[in-house]
C-alpha cells in the first residue's frame, strides 16, 4: 500500500507515542483534526495500524514480573506453505508473544512469557518441540531488558561521582 507524505508522518508519530490525541497530531502534521481522524480509521481499516499497545516494565510489579524468553527454532518447511503453516501453528500458543522469520542458523524466532522459569520449559518440551516439523530449539531467558522497541526501560544517567569544583 502506497501512502501519502501525511499518512506517514501520522503513523510516525503514533509509533513514537500511540497515545497522542488526533488534535496534537493535527498540529504536529499541519492539517485539520478531522483529517487525522479519517486518516487513522483508513489506516486502522487497511491494517496498517494493528493495534496500540501499553509497555510495561513488569518487574517493578511485585509478584508479577515472569519470566521471558526467546527461542530459536529450526524447522523443516512444508511443501507449498515452507514457513507460514508452523509459525501459525506456534503463535497460536497461548504463552507465544511474538514470532519471526530469521536468516541464518534457526528458522524463526519465538518470544515467550511464562511465570516462572519451569513454565517456559514445560513449553518448550511439551509443546513447542512435540509440533512435527520442529528439527530443535535453543532457549535464552532474558535477564535484564535495557531497551525495547526504543524506548529505554532504565537510564545509566544518574552520575553518582562527588562533584568536584576548584
């Protein structure tokens, strides 16, 4: 889909803050508010717009925070459908976040959330790596997030060194 100068300057500024009102944006993309408004439903209709999302940092939720993890899988592709017919099969799991086509060593990429570390692997060994065309998987638990889709979770910024003056 091909769209205007407009179209993308709006979707620029809803990635960079999904909540920011169709007035603000009117101002920022200097155009009328009602503009904004038929442009976000055309988008939100085509499907360029999936959906606005809220970024959480889960570990500042006690009892909450859970565990995530990102799993390379190799797969062997299905005749006619190659990739497309296992990714389906595995974001349909419940725990799946996320799932992308890689280049390289593995075939995709999985992102999963459980509540505890046990959780995730009870997904790996009775879900994902019992699925027919799975070949092996590879799991990294995520230890600390530093920034996501880019936004910075917790800044270094704080200098703690005593000041210093003449």
């Amino acid at each position: 889909m091909k769209l205007t100068e407009k179209e993308t300057e709006i979707l620029e500024i809803l990635d960079e803050n999904s909540r920011v009102d169709a007035e603000t944006i009117a101002k920022m993309a200097n155009i009328p508010a009602d503009e904004v408004k038929s442009i976000i439903e055309k988008l939100e209709k085509e499907k360029v717009i999936i959906d606005y999302a809220a970024m959480i940092d889960w570990r500042k939720v006690d009892g909450l925070e859970g565990v995530t993890a990102m799993i390379d899988v190799k797969v062997t592709p299905k005749r006619n459908v190659g990739f497309d017919e296992v990714a389906e099969r595995i974001y349909r799991f419940q725990e799946v976040e996320s799932v992308y086509l890689m280049s390289g060593v593995y075939d995709l990429s999985v992102v999963i959330r459980g509540n505890t570390m046990s959780d995730v692997a009870s997904f790996v060994s009775e879900k994902l790596s019992t699925l027919e065309s799975v070949v092996s998987t590879t799991t990294h638990f995520i230890l600390k997030k530093y920034k996501h889709d880019g936004k910075v979770f917790e800044s270094g910024d704080d200098d703690k060194r005593i000041v210093v003056s003449p």
